[in-house]
C-alpha cells in the first residue's frame, strides 16, 4: 500500500512535494504562532514585578472630617520592606524608560528581580539595552539622571531585549518627600491588569485570524492529492480494490507527504525563530528561547495535522465514489439556506455584547469578556465562510438571468449547483481581505485627545516643566534656573510661584511668575505689573484654549514658594534631553521632567499601534496563504472536472470559452464577499480598539492597506490564469478516451 501511496510518475512526484510544501509552511506557521503566544505569556511573567503597587507609606490620618485631618503618619521602613517611587514619565528622545527609585535599609532582606540587593544611594542597575543607550549619549542628556552605575539588570528580570529599565538608589527623605513612594515586602508574579488582559485578547485575536488561513491552506493543499490520482483510483477499482481499501490507499498517499511536510515545517520553525524573534512587539523584541514550544507540543502538531489530513482525504474519497470505469458519483451539494447568516449575527453578537459591558455598561467581568471576544471573532470568521456559498448562490441565480455569453451561462449554472465548491477555491482570499481589513483597521485608530498646537496661552510643546518637590527654597530653584541656561540650545527658564507646592495642602489653582519672564513661556498680552498669574491648568497637556494672564493680587513674590520649573527649548532632541536631565539631577524636582507632547508616549493608544508590525506581517502572510490557496483550489477543481471539460471541448468549445468559465467561477464568489468581509473587518477593527478604550477613533486606512488589497486582487488574477495551462493539458481529446 506504501508503494502505491508514493511511487508514480513525476507529475506524481510533484503532487506529492506539493502537499508536503504547503504543510510544512503551515505547520512552520503554527509552531511560531503557539510560541508567539507562549513567548508573550513569558515576557508578562518577567515584568510582573514592575506593576507591583505595594501598600501606602503614609498612614491615614483618624479623623473622619477632611478638613480637620493632618498630613498624616509616615509607616516606619523596615528591614523587610523597600521604600519604591514609580516615576510616572522618564523620555529620552521618543522612548519611554521604567525608572523605580528605590530606598532601603542597611539590613535590608527585600530582593529587587534581576538585581538582589537595592542599589545604595546615588547608584543603579539599568537593563543592557538602557545602558547601551547611555554609554553612546552624552551625559548631560541621559547618564546624568541616575547616578554611578553599579550593574546591569538580569533577564530574568526583564520583558524583553529591548527593555529600557533603571532601578536607582535614593534615600528614605527624597521618596517621601513628595508624598508617592509605597512600601513593598515582595513583588508581585501576576502579570496582568485591566490593560494587560485586554492587550493579551487583541493579540489572540491577531493570532487567531492568521491561524485560520494557515488551516485553510492544508486542507485545500491536502484534497489535491485524491483529485490527481482519481484515474489510478479508478483502476484499483477495475481490478478489484473495495472502496475502504481506496479510502485507505488515499489516506497513506496524503499522510506521507503530511508527514514529511510537517517534520519539514517543524524544522524550519527552529531556523526561523530567531529571526521571529527580532520582530518587536509593544516596543522590544523577545528573547529567542521565548519562542521555544518544546518537542511534545511540535509532536501535537504534527500527529494532529497528519492525521486530520489522512481522515480528511480518505473521507472526501469515499464520498467520491469512484468506480471502476473512472466515472464519479455526483455529490449533490445540499442547497444553501439563509439560515447559514447565523454563525455570522451570533459572532457578531458577542463581540459587540463584550464592548458594551465594558463601555456602555462599565460593567467589568474578565471571565466573560475575553471568551466573547475570542469566541465571537472565531465565529465570524467560520461565518464568512458559511455565508459565501449562500450569498454566491444568490448572486449566480440573478447572474444567470442576464447572461449573454455560453461562458456567463455555464459558468453560472455551474455555480448555482456546486455554490460549497465554488466557494471554498476563494475562501481562502475572502477570509485574507477580512484579516486585511482587521489589521489595517486596528493599526490605524488615533486616540481622541490630540496634542494642541503651539499658540499663544499655551504650554509650548519645546517646553519642558517639572515641579518642585515641597520644602526647596526660591535660591535653589534659581540656581537650578540658572544651570540650565548655561546649557546649549536652552533659549529661557522660569520659576513658578504659588502659596505651597502642588504635593501640599493649600495648593492654590493659580501659578505666580514675573512678568518679565511670561515672554518667555509663549504669551503675548502680558499686563503692564511686576507679577502675573496663569490657572494651573496651564501646565496640563489637554488644555485646548488658550488661557490669559491676570494681574497678581500682590506685586511681589515674597511669602509665595517656588513650585514648577519651566524651561524652554529650541525644540531639538538634544536641547530637550538636556533640559530634562538637568531637571531631574537638580534634586529638587518632585516629578520627572515632562513636556506637552510626552502624553503620545505614554498613551494607551501604544497598545495597539505598538503592534503595527505584527499587522503587516499579519496582512502579508494571510495574502500570500490565500494566494497559494486559491491556485491549489483552482487547479485542483480544473483536474476534478477534466472529463466535464474534456467533453466540453470534444463537442467543440473553444479553450477562450473555458478559460472565461474558470475565471467567472473564481470571480463571482470572490467579488461577491469581498465588500462583506471589507466592512466586516473594520467593523469587528473597531468593536476591538473601542473594547481597549473608548477615546480611539478610526481612521482612513494607510495606503499600505489599499496596496494589500491591490496585491490580493493581482493573486486571484494570477492564481487563476496560472491554471490556464492545465486547462489545455486536460481536456485534449485523449481526456475523452473513457468515453
């Protein structure tokens, strides 16, 4: 039976190096993509422990009246706890870095991850790849912020490669100075938050809409084998073969190149996974052990794929019913019904059931919400390709009513009987431009809130502020001032005033400057006074009109303490970079420095556009699967039909005439769904963006977008007319010698 499964002629040959080609590539896919899945999950327990909260530092005052509450009790640092500050923003250039200051005792048991002990005051541990960035940049622009460098960061300890993270030493008196250092005992393992499960649906989703080609693909590569042979099949048969020994015969056929292609595609995914692991997802790249899935699970996935192509193939055998003069059985196709829309709507359902808990309802359940979105794109996915032979049946049956050519009549007729087999040759494009159209959707959102633009009234987005941590005196912010200038492209620096700093109670709404320095920061109507006041509002990044200066209710600063650096730029990288430093090195700043235009980085708009590549690649690799399947697919259906054909051109058909039947047959189904699938893809792009958050928007798509689509249509082009030499090959008057 083996011999008969893989000994032939060299179209034989052919045949069978092609299933094992188009499994090994689907079988390379797969493995990637189980490793991708585990990779993330990996890289999410490595960085666990820098969305570690810990417990306040601060002790609530007893009062239950607010206005009577002190300042409270600051919670003693023990030898068991770390004293942590998360700083909210540390830029350098357009990358955000993870910075924790950390404060601790000499006796200190607490373990930092990848570090161990806490670096002392004045030192830190920084990843590799941040102090690469350090050790080629200047000082003044980056080194300056952190201290002596004592170590690098394990890896263990770090999500990716590319991770920028610094872990600095401070003492107890700076973390609490401003009032949001937390005491930690340990570090968390939990990897996910709000963000964090819905970052990880959307990539099961992405990851989900590229497996589902990848199957698509092996079952349309395998069912080539059983139609190329159907003539040897026919004469097992002649000389005595049942039916079962056939089916059997076709399974070890198609199991044999199954094997070999998937052994293939497990190799080739062990010499692939370093260059999927250079693919940056949500700002770094993975390690490459990260994509390791492990022999037992590349065991599964080829006795799974083996064995589904061999039942697969024995089955679509048996249901050919060939007979021992060649001629096969008509399986009449079940007529379509309205009723397949119902994968479809119930998919539909589901995900739009997940957004409006989360934003309609603010009703949060994780348990629930993941699986509706997971759950409902699978099935509309399985919907699409339910509901095309319905709606290609409907559209051959009004095709055929305006039919004026022999190849628009049959061609139609054709597809109105067989509306499952026509369909499932362009499934494989169909279900393509609806992931093309998902990917292009949700790497195209914007968040609502935008950056303003520079105008009087205005915090200059060049600009860089930070304010000044409580109890610093009006001579330390000027020296502080002063320094700056003397850096080069700083072009001005002024001092804030205000009743208290802005970390304190009796923080007043309003910032006190002079007025000769309010040129400085961008405005013009200045009041003709020695001081001026501005709504603190000015210094937020989403105020979107312009605010006035107002006459100081005193002429002078005294009594008021300085509470914010403001400092102006030239607005190049560099300038920029050597503001912030000089800001953050001054050690009397309570925030980082920040400017206007930081909030893009840390925009939870990064989630999704963070993962723009994988959606390219997401777009490229569903094209170039559903190119290759629809060549199978037509190919295969031109060697089912080469006695229909062969009778055809017998009886006088020219070839120009079934060469327009093939290419009507592939173009109606797919022109009839793509729209679908254009507007479904988009669709499901926002209900998925909108289900992150609510503020995104959706743009037109990049041009990229309209050039996958462009290339998609060029495939079909080229898949069908590549089938046109098939065409002449079989249906010469030797395919009619049955007859």
């Amino acid at each position: 039976m083996l011999k008969l499964a893989v000994v032939g002629s060299r179209s034989a040959y052919g045949r069978l190096a092609g299933i094992a080609g188009g499994v090994a590539v689907g079988v390379c896919l797969l493995l990637l993509l189980w490793g991708g899945a585990n990779g993330l999950s990996a890289r999410d327990d490595r960085g666990a422990w820098l969305r570690e909260t810990g417990s306040p530092s601060v002790a609530a005052p007893a009062t239950e009246d607010p206005a009577a509450a002190g300042p409270g009790t600051p919670v003693p640092l023990t030898p068991d706890t770390v004293l942590i500050e998360t700083n909210p923003v540390e830029v350098f250039r357009d990358q955000l870095i993870n910075r924790r200051d950390v404060a601790a005792l000499d006796s200190a048991t607490v373990r930092i991850p990848g570090i161990g002990k806490p670096p002392a005051p004045g030192h830190y541990y920084a990843s590799p790849a941040l102090q690469r960035l350090i050790e080629s940049t200047p000082r003044d622009q980056l080194g300056d912020r952190f201290g002596t460098f004592a170590g690098t960061i394990d890896n263990a300890a770090l999500p990716g490669p590319d991770s920028l993270i610094v872990v600095t030493g401070a003492t107890e008196t700076e973390l609490r100075r401003n009032g949001r250092a937390v005491l930690v005992s340990d570090f968390t393992s939990d990897p996910y938050s709000g963000s964090a499960a819905a970052y990880n649906t959307v990539l099961s989703i992405g990851a989900l809409a590229v497996f589902f080609p990848v199957l698509l693909l092996i079952s349309i590569v395998t069912g080539l084998g059983a139609a190329q042979r159907r003539e040897r099949f026919a004469t097992l048969r002649l000389i005595g073969a049942t039916p079962q020994v056939v089916s059997r015969i076709a399974a070890v056929e198609t199991a044999v190149p199954s094997l070999i292609g998937a052994v293939l595609g497990v190799v080739l995914a062990i010499v692939l996974r370093p260059a999927a692991a250079q693919i940056p997802v949500n700002g770094t790249r993975m390690f490459t052990a990260d994509l390791t899935t492990g022999w037992a699970a590349a065991a599964v996935v080829v006795a799974v794929v083996v064995a589904a192509s061999a039942l697969v193939t024995a089955h679509r055998t048996a249901r050919a019913g060939i007979g021992p003069l060649g001629v096969t059985r008509a399986v009449h196709e079940k007529t379509p019904t309205m009723w397949r829309i119902v994968p479809l709507m119930v998919g539909l359902a589901a995900m739009i059931m997940a957004v409006f808990m989360t934003r309609g309802l603010n009703v949060r359940v994780p348990w629930l919400e993941s699986p509706l979105l997971i759950g409902g794109f699978l099935l509309i996915l399985v919907g699409i390709v339910v509901i095309g032979p319905w709606l290609t049946r409907v559209v051959s049956r009004m095709g055929l009513r305006r039919a004026r050519s022999a190849a628009a009549v049959i061609a139609a007729s054709r597809i109105q009987k067989t509306p499952v087999a026509t369909f499932r040759s362009v499934s494989g494009l169909v279900i393509a431009v609806f992931v093309v159209s998902v990917f292009a959707g949700a790497s195209s959102i914007i968040e609502s809130t935008e950056a303003t633009p520079a105008r009087p009234g205005l915090l200059q987005p060049t600009s860089i502020h930070a304010t000044i941590a409580n109890g610093h005196t009006t001579a330390q912010a000027t020296e502080a001032t002063r320094q700056a200038m003397e850096l080069p492209g700083i072009r001005s620096a002024t001092v804030g005033y205000g009743p208290a700093a802005f970390t304190e109670r009796g923080a007043g709404s309003e910032i006190y400057l002079r007025a000769v320095d309010a040129a400085g920061l961008g405005f013009e109507d200045i009041p003709a006074t020695e001081t001026v006041t501005v709504d603190t509002s000015f210094l937020y990044y989403w105020t979107t009109q312009p605010l006035a200066l107002t006459t100081a209710p005193a002429t002078s600063l005294d009594g008021l303490v300085p509470v914010v650096i403001l400092i102006g730029t030239d607005g190049t990288p560099e300038a920029m970079d050597r503001a912030r430093t000089a800001l953050n090195g001054s050690g009397i700043t309570a925030t980082p420095a920040t400017s206007p235009e930081d909030f893009k980085l840390q925009s939870s708009t990064r989630l999704i556009q963070g993962l723009a590549v994988l959606a390219y690649l997401g777009m490229f690799v569903a094209i170039a699967i559903a190119g290759l399947s629809l060549a199978v697919a037509t190919a295969s259906a031109v060697l089912d039909r080469k006695r229909v054909l062969g009778l055809m051109r017998l009886m006088g058909t020219p070839v120009s005439v079934v060469r327009h039947v093939i290419m009507r047959e592939a173009a109606v189904p797919l022109l009839t769904v793509l729209l679908l699938s254009v507007g479904l893809g988009f669709l499901v792009a926002w209900l998925m963006v909108t289900f992150i958050n609510d503020a995104y928007r959706l743009t037109w798509p990049a041009p990229d977008y309209f050039m996958a689509l462009g290339l998609s249509l060029l495939l079909a082009l080229g898949a069908v007319t590549a089938t046109f030499r098939l065409i002449r090959s079989n249906t010469a008057l030797t395919a009619t010698r049955f007859e």
